[in-house]
C-alpha cells in the first residue's frame, strides 16, 4: 500500500513551486545575458589586465579579461568525473543566493562513495546548508517561464548529468555548466540532452529539474544570476558580420 505524503511534504511542493513559477516580485527578471556573456560585477570578477590607450589628447584604459574567465565566471567548476551534482549546486547556491559553498563540502555532506548522486541525494542534504529542494517534472513551455535557476538533470553524450538553468526564453537556453562553464544552446539542442522521461500519460513533461529553495524567509537572492533574454554566444560574431565589406 502506497503510504500518504506527509503534511510537510505537501507544503514543501507547493512552497517550491509558488516560490519558482509564481512570485514574479521576488524574482526580478534581469538581461544579464543581452550580450554574448554575463555582465559581472567588479568586486567579484576583476579584469585580466588593463589596456592603455593613448592619443595626443586622451588616454583610455580598457579592461580585459580572457575568454576562458567569461567562460566560467560564477561556475564552480567539477573537480571529478561524477561531482556535477555538487558542483551544480554550489554554482547556484552561490551565484544565486550568494553563499560560499565548495564543490568540496557538499560532496562531503552527501557522503557518496562512488560520487554519483541524485536529485533525492542532493534534495537530503540541502538543509544542513540552510535550504530545502523538491524534484519535478517538467515542459519547456514550463521552464519558459522559470524566475530563478534550478538544477536539470541531462543525458549528455549518454552520460548522467547535471548542470544549472540561469537563463531561458523561447528559443534559447543558458547552462551554467561544472564542465564546460556557461554556455549557450538552441532550444533543440537543449531538449535533446533535456527529455530524459518517458510517461505515457504525462508525455509533455518530458523532462526533470531540481528547485532550490531557503528555509528562511529572511534569505536573499541575486537577481542577475538568472535571466529571461538569454542570447546565443555566437550572436555577437553573427551581427558583426552584417557589417562586414565583402569584395
């Protein structure tokens, strides 16, 4: 016999997705993504290095960064073949809700042998950190209309994966990926390592994700982190190209 959910369990679920899909004055969109990679901040993201430019009347300085920092700006990265799971988490716990949290203490936390865990792992060891989870099933038309990042679980080249939601619109997705750092993908490609679920009766919740919640109501959140214009990382090449002088 199927044993009734508990009373805490219900307001969990609907916590999670009150909170997610609904409180659209908690979660303010943000365009951090108009441009080919986030703006970040300066505190948290110093330039490579300064470029001076000089003229007979002005000297400007510009600041650089490479390409592999933009890369994986706010990504904590994965460590080992199977820790996606801890690092997804740290990468939204701390971009997010700004924590401090290593890939390292959450793979501790969840105490895996083997360092393969799940949505019911991660969603256990949450509240020693301070937060709460609960795994649903989804439709992109659902996460379309996501206001904050969640963790999704993918197939990617056939292998289990996780990795984070920051930015979704119609067409495009942004992963903050422990593997391969932000990156950006057409909705197409996205379904592709997305749609993992196979249920007949509920054929358009075709894929899962992880909500991330904090137990207090005191816990505040990083709008810029999570964006609802991402644009492809390509887009800029693509622009720049309708200037171009061809002979």
């Amino acid at each position: 016999m199927k044993k009734p959910r508990s009373k805490s369990h219900s307001t969990l679920r609907a916590d999670a997705l009150a909170c997610i899909f609904s409180l659209t004055s908690f979660f303010v969109p943000s365009s951090a993504f108009s441009e080919d990679l986030p703006a970040y901040s300066g505190k948290q993201n110093p330039p490579d290095s300064i470029l001076l430019l000089s003229t007979h009347t002005a000297q400007i300085s510009i600041s650089i960064r490479s390409w592999k920092n933009l890369r994986d700006a706010e990504v904590v990265k994965q460590d080992f073949d199977y820790s996606c799971s801890a690092a997804s988490l740290a990468t939204l716990l701390n971009g997010f809700y700004g924590q401090s949290l290593t890939e390292e203490s959450l793979l501790k936390a969840m105490d895996k042998g083997d360092l393969k865990a799940s949505f019911e792992d991660m969603q256990k060891v949450l509240p020693k950190f301070g937060f709460k989870a609960q795994g649903f099933a989804a439709s992109y038309e659902q996460l379309s209309k996501l206001k904050a990042p969640v963790v999704v679980y993918l197939k990617h080249r056939k292998d289990d994966h996780f990795s984070v939601l920051r930015g979704i619109n119609a067409d495009t997705v942004w992963l903050a990926d422990p593997s391969l750092g932000n990156r950006t993908c057409s909705k197409a490609q996205f379904l592709e390592m997305w749609q993992t679920r196979n249920d007949k009766e509920r054929a358009d919740l075709s894929g899962k994700i992880l909500a991330v919640l904090p137990l207090s109501s005191e816990a505040s959140s990083t709008a810029d982190f999570f964006s609802r214009t991402p644009r492809r990382q390509t887009m800029q090449a693509v622009e720049q190209l309708k200037f171009r002088v061809f002979p």
